[in-house]
C-alpha cells in the first residue's frame, strides 16, 4: 500500500475514512483542530461541521450513532469538559448502532492551553476504553480499531492523542476504507432513554462491558509486548514509549495502546518476565495506579518520571538514571524573548487601547485577544475558561457593587460568545446585572486558524448558511445599549464603550472589523512616519503593533509588516504618521 | 536537526520539504512542531529526524547535528541544543521581537560573533539578498534549504522532486533555482 508523510490528525481523519465514518464534528481547539479541516479537505464523503462548541458536537456525533452511521467527535483536553455531560449518558446508552469515537487532543507542557488535564482519567471515570497511539500510523490504525471496539463492546472509544503526536509528522502506509454501515433508525427507549429506571439497568451493561474489554485486552494487537533485556522491563504508552526506545532501547517494552481498562494477566505475564519493573508515563500516574491497585508496584514510576510537563527523551533519560530532571533545556538567558503578539493591523487592538487609556478593568476570555493582557496594552485582568468573562463580571459586581462595574468590562470573541458565553449574557440580564459586554467580532474563529463560525454565515463543508446577527441577539436577550463599532475608529469606539458603561442594565458592544490575516487584499500601503515631526514621544508604541519601533529617537513603521489600517496614525499628538501618497 | 525562526516565516514548509526528501530515500522519518499560541509572531522550533528507524520525533538538547536558523537571534537561542560539532546555518536575518520594538529590551548586535563562539561550524547565507536578486523573496526558505542540502547526504534528485511537490506550481522553477543558488553558498563552506 501507498506510504505517506501525515501529521497524526491527518491520520486520525485517514482513519475515520477507512473506518467507514460518516459524520465528523468538533469545535476547534489545539492541537486537535486539523483533524476536521483533514476530513473537510480530503474526504468529501464524510459530512463535517464545525459544531457551536464541544457539547453540541458530541451530542450530533451521537445523533448519526442513533441513526445507524459510525461518528467521530473531535476536541482539545478541555473540550472534554465541556462535552462530559453528553459523554457520561452516553458512556451508559453505547453506540451499538454505529461506532463513535471521541477525540480528546491532550496539551502537555500547555503548548496552547489554559491547563495540562490527563484525560485517560476520562476513561476510568465514565468506565469508557481509551486508546492512545504512539505516531501518525497507529493514530490512523487505532481510529479503525475504535469504530470496532466501540460496536463490538457497545461503548463510546477514547482515542487520546497529545500534540506530539497530533503535530508531528511520521510515515504512514495507507489501508482500504470499509464499507459504512447503512443508515437506519429504529425507535429503542430502553437503549436511549437515560431515565433512572433504565438507566440502573444500563449501569450493570457497564460493569459488564468492562470485563469483558478487559478479557479483550488481555491479548488485542494494540497492546505489545516486547521482551529484550530481562533485567528490566518498562510499562509505557503514547510517545513516551518512543522516547524510552531513543534511551534506552535494550530495555524489555510492555506497551499500552488500549491504556484503559488495563488487563491483569498481560501486566503480570510482562513482570514475571522482568526482574525489575518500571512504568515511564506523560502526566499523571494513571498506569501506575491502576497497577498499585492490581497490588503491582514498580522500581521506579513517579517517584522518578516528573507529573508535570510534556516528557522528551532527556527527561526520560534522567528519571531512568535517577538524575535530577533537566525539565527545560540550556538556552542564554541574556537575550530578549519572542512572546506572540496581536498581529500588525488587528482589530482587537483598537478596542484594548481604549479600554487602556480609559484604565478599564476587564474580564477576559480565550482567543486571540487573550493576547491583550500583555504589555503594552495590558488591557485585561483575568481569563479563567470559555464563556468565563461574563459569569466573573456579574459576580464582581454583585461583591464589589455596582459603582466597580462602570469601569468594568467583559471581554469576549464571537466564536467563544456562542460557544458558551450567550448563556452568561442571558444569566447577566436574568439576574440584573449591570454588566459592560464588549464581542470581537473579527468574522472568524481566528486564534485556531481562521475557522468558520455561526456568525460568518459559512460552514466547514463552504456552504453558505444563516448568518447570526449578534446585535439582533444581544436585543432579543434584553440589552439595554447595543452598539456596533469599527475598531479601527479609535474615537467612535472610545465613545461607545463610555456610553455603554453610562447606560443602565446590560450594555454589548460589538466590534465589528475582520482578522486582518483574512483580508489581506484589503490591506493598505504600509503608512510612514515624518521623520521632521516626529518628536520621539513613544505614544505609538502603546498602540502594541508589531509593525513600529522605535530608532535614533524616531518611531519607524516596518514596510513589509504595516497592513496600513491607521490606528497609530490616530494616536500620534504630532500627526507625524502618513499615509505614503502624502509624503 | 532543527529549524529555528519566527512565526510566519514559512519554517513549516521548509521542514515538511526536508522530511519529504529523506521519505523518497525510502527512510524513516520523523518531524515534530508546535502550533498555535507560539506562531503568533512568536519562537517556532521544528524537529527533523530522519534515518532507517526513527523512535522519538524529539531530540536530546546538545545532540542535534544540524541547526537551520532562520532568524538569528532565534539561532543563537537554540544553538545549545546543537552537539558541540555541528553544523549551524543561519539566514543572515533580524527580526525584532516585540520586547525590543517597545524598548523593554535590546537585540543583541554581535549575533554572529556569539554564533561562532558557540564552537558549532557556522555557516551564513544572505538568504533575502539572494532570492530578491532572483526576483521572488518567498522563495528565501528554498535558498536556506540548499545551504543545508549541500551539508546533508541525501540525493539531490529527492531534494527537487520534493520542492516541485511543495511549492506552487508557477514558482516552480525559480524555486529551482533560488535551492541552487543556496547549494552554492553552503558548498563553498565545507
Ligand atoms: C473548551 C475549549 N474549546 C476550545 C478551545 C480553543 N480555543 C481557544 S479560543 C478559541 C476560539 C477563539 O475564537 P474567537 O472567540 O472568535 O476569538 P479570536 O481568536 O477570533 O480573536 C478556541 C477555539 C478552548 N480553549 N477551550
């Protein structure tokens, strides 16, 4: 068969084709995002979306299972959170009638990530088997494996990558796709209606389910054995058991693909075979305790292997040898540091100035304006998860009062405010909030690469579709002041953010301006600075842009990065930045 | 080997043009990035490996062969985690980061006389003189990557046939000629 370079998400949607999926969802999220964009881009005869966020997408997922069509439902670690209220019923109800996998793209060392969550733990906790591949091809192989675990077992199937493995890139050797199941629906309340009656049946299925997928585990293709060297021997699973191959390749291997239920007798059958035992995992002990409570415990486990960050080969080299964990690399220290940054011509950034001259408190949220909070516009407070601003805003203000809430805003993306922040806005109004909402609207989900959103009226297949009006919706919810703005217009954004704060009750402002990455043909010859005019003051420098610095005293705008859109301009007390043709 | 730079200046082509010619030497390979919250302007590293069998994509810090800097001062900060032997080639470039543009820092300006005292064999290319001169400054990823074939063993064929695959159609043969132009620099530093 043909033999192809593939990121492991390219892999996974491989898999899903050659697995007979059929329907795809997933609300983006590094470093799981290009498995959708994979399906999208490759595999027209898969239906995909970009699901409104992590919830919804497994709730459709389940959907086509309902219907008789395999499904795959992909999400970053915390999209699992969102999607665990979904994913525990159906951990009960099964997918005999079409094989689901849920995709959890796990971040550890938090590459792009508010927080380094293991979701093995997903699988011991909703009693769900978890596989988790170690490169591209076992992640397209082990996808193909879940479709069949999850209907031969009647259960949803875990497939867990880290970004190791979802962003690298390894050879893998294509299969010939199955065919799909064919569609169909018959009415089964006993198997999809959740009511506690039924639902104390399905809990012994449960039980059940696990034993016999551990009897399964004891000899499946996905756990291998590799007896070298007796002296010792290492339990491991993922990428890791890539990095203990690099360093210590004589070492006896037991390798977890199916990571969760673990199966006894292959454990015991592998430490009878090795005088000494260790277990070198990602994260937390999840092997490890699964085996403390089997009554095995190894020479060295996480007493050695670090909990926190990603592991690499150093590191894993170190823990083996009992040295002192290199947790990051020699790099001179004397040097400045590359931090990322709002893009030359963003529009977040008119609305962040503003909110940083008018000294405004913020609550924020994730997204590319997340961004803001860095100096020089440091213009927002807090961050806590999607959809947060709004819920931290009406709760600042009803413990600090409503005279804190004048300068205070809630600052929110589109594509996050209809992930879960409607909801927020709506309980703000309900509850009598007095709560200042500001929506980037940049007319994409751009942080994650520039995805379609309900609000640009496109959808990941490039069908043109309904196009939420958020200023209609923020009415309908029962703002009292709805305002839109061009955030390139310092001075009309400025004045409706004042009077948003002035105006009784639930005030949303909406800047309305596109991701300046996605308009490219719109951009504006680079603008220049009048060297004669040019007093030095540094007030541009607020402005953040990535485009301006500063040399001999004089503000110099860089020609191939400056998208033209002004906002310096508008900033300088001198007037000394033009725009080319005047000069 | 690792390719080094800024956010935006193509590093993931480069490296994905690298793998693809040790794949058509029938080796294994593996590469290993990060996306996301580090590629808005921020330092992007990639790493390549490749050879009969490859286990980890990553690479243990002072023992990469190769370093492909494309910006400079982010080749000085991943210089360590070249072995003390390797080869360094670096894209006479600067590209300020923002700590330096608003002033809270400064770019160091003896970069290449730090690059050398690293101990590594450094080679610099003037990678965005050389591709202007042909007329297409997109192709300067190209231009680094024939410095670093002319260093590497893999067959030259595989290097062209991986380029024809990855670049667009019509930038075809500039980028033909932008890699030659590139082998000709490193060459002559062997
Ligand atoms: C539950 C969850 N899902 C996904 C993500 C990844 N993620 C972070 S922000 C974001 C969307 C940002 O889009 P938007 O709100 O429109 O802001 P923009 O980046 O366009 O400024 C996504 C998908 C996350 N952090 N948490």
């Amino acid at each position: 068969m043909q033999k192809v370079l593939l990121s492991g998400n390219e892999a996974v949607a491989r898999g899903a084709y050659e697995a007979g999926i059929r329907v795809a969802t997933a609300y983006p999220g590094t470093p799981s995002t290009e498995i959708l964009q994979a399906v999208a881009d490759n595999y027209p005869d898969i239906y995909c979306e970009w699901s409104v966020n992590e919830k919804v997408a497994v709730e459709v997922a389940i959907g086509a299972s309902f219907g008789g069509v395999r499904s795959l439902s992909a999400m970053k670690h915390v999209g699992l959170n969102v999607a665990a209220d979904p994913f525990f019923s159906l951990a009960y109800i099964g997918s005999a009638t079409g094989g689901m996998v849920i995709v959890s793209a796990d971040d550890p060392s938090m590459h792009s990530s508010q927080n380094e969550q293991d979701n093995r733990n997903y699988g011991r906790h909703a009693k769900v088997p978890v596989l988790e591949p170690a490169d591209s091809q076992e992640a397209k192989d082990f996808t193909v494996w879940a479709i069949k675990i999850s209907e031969r077992f009647d259960t949803p199937v875990i497939l867990r990558l880290t970004t190791r493995i979802s962003h690298s890139k390894s050879v893998v050797e294509l299969g010939e796709p199955v065919k799909p199941n064919k569609a169909t629906y018959e009415k089964d309340v006993n198997q999809r209606m959740i009511l506690p009656a039924i639902a104390r049946k399905m809990r012994i299925k449960v039980e059940e389910r696990l034993k016999k997928l551990i009897e399964w585990g004891e000899d499946c293709p996905l756990n291998i054995m590799e007896i070298r060297d007796k002296k010792a021997g290492v339990i491991t699973c993922g990428v890791t058991y890539h990095h203990v191959r690099e360093v210590a390749p004589e070492l006896s291997t037991l390798k977890l693909g199916m990571v969760y239920p673990i199966p006894p007798k292959l454990v015991r059958k592998f430490t009878d075979s090795v005088k000494e035992l260790y277990i070198v995992e990602e994260l937390d002990p999840f092997i490890e305790m699964e085996l403390n409570h089997l009554g095995i415990f190894p020479k060295k486990g996480k007493d050695v292997v670090p909990v926190l960050y990603e592991l690499n080969p150093e590191r894993v080299e170190a823990a083996l040898k009992g040295e002192p964990d290199p947790i990051s690399p020699p790099m001179p220290s004397d040097i400045p540091n590359r931090p990322p940054v709002l893009c030359p011509g963003c529009p977040h950034t008119g609305v962040f100035y503003n909110l940083h001259r008018m000294k405004a408190r913020a609550t924020g949220d994730i997204g590319c304006y997340t961004l803001g909070a860095l100096p020089p516009l440091s213009a927002m407070d807090t961050c806590v998860c999607m959809g947060a601003s709004l819920g931290n805003a009406l709760g600042l203000e009803k413990a600090l009062g409503e005279e804190f809430n004048k300068n205070l805003f809630a600052v929110i993306g589109e594509s996050t405010f209809i992930h879960s922040g409607i909801t927020g806005l709506v309980n703000c109004i309900y509850n009598k909030g007095n709560t200042n909402l500001i929506i980037l609207d940049n007319r994409a989900t751009a942080m994650t690469g520039h995805q379609p959103n309900p609000a640009t009226g496109v959808t990941l297949m490039g069908e043109t579709t309904h196009e939420l009006d958020l200023a209609e919706l923020a009415r309908a919810c029962g703002a009292s002041y709805v305002a839109e703005v061009d955030p390139y217009d310092l001075a009309k954004t400025r004045k409706a953010l004042e009077e948003a704060s002035e105006s009784e009750g639930v005030s949303v402002v909406i800047s309305k301006r596109p991701c300046a990455l996605i308009v490219r043909d719109e951009w504006k010859p680079a603008l220049r600075v009048d060297v004669e005019a040019c007093n030095g003051c540094r007030l541009c420098l607020q402005v953040g842009c990535p485009a301006l610095s500063m040399k001999e005293k004089i503000a110099v705008i860089d020609r191939v990065l400056c998208t033209g859109c002004g906002v310096c301009a508008q900033v300088c007390p001198e007037e000394a930045i033009l725009e080319r043709a005047v000069i | 080997m690792l390719i080094a730079g800024v956010g935006g200046q193509g590093i993931i082509l480069a490296s994905e043009i690298i793998a693809l010619s040790a794949m058509k030497e029938g080796l294994d390979v593996k590469k290993a990035e990060v996306h996301g919250m580090s590629q808005r302007g921020g330092s992007v590293v990639s790493t390549l490996r490749y050879g009969q069998k490859v286990f980890s994509p990553l690479i243990k810090s002072g023992t990469a062969d190769i370093l492909l800097g494309f910006e400079k001062l982010e080749a000085y900060r991943t210089a360590q985690a070249v072995k003390p032997d390797g080869v360094i080639i670096v894209n006479d470039q600067e590209i300020y980061p923002i700590t330096v543009a608003s002033g809270k820092a400064k770019y160091p300006q003896n970069l290449d006389q730090l690059l050398v005292q690293t101990g590594r064999k450094v080679i610099k290319i003037d990678a965005y003189n050389i591709a202007k001169e042909l007329g297409e400054v997109r192709a300067v990823n190209v231009v680094i990557l024939g410095a670093l074939a002319s260093q590497l063993d893999l067959n030259k064929e595989s290097w062209l046939s991986a380029i024809k695959e990855r670049v667009p159609k019509k930038a075809v043969q500039v980028n033909l000629k932008a890699f030659q132009k590139g082998w000709e620099v490193g060459e002559k530093q062997v």
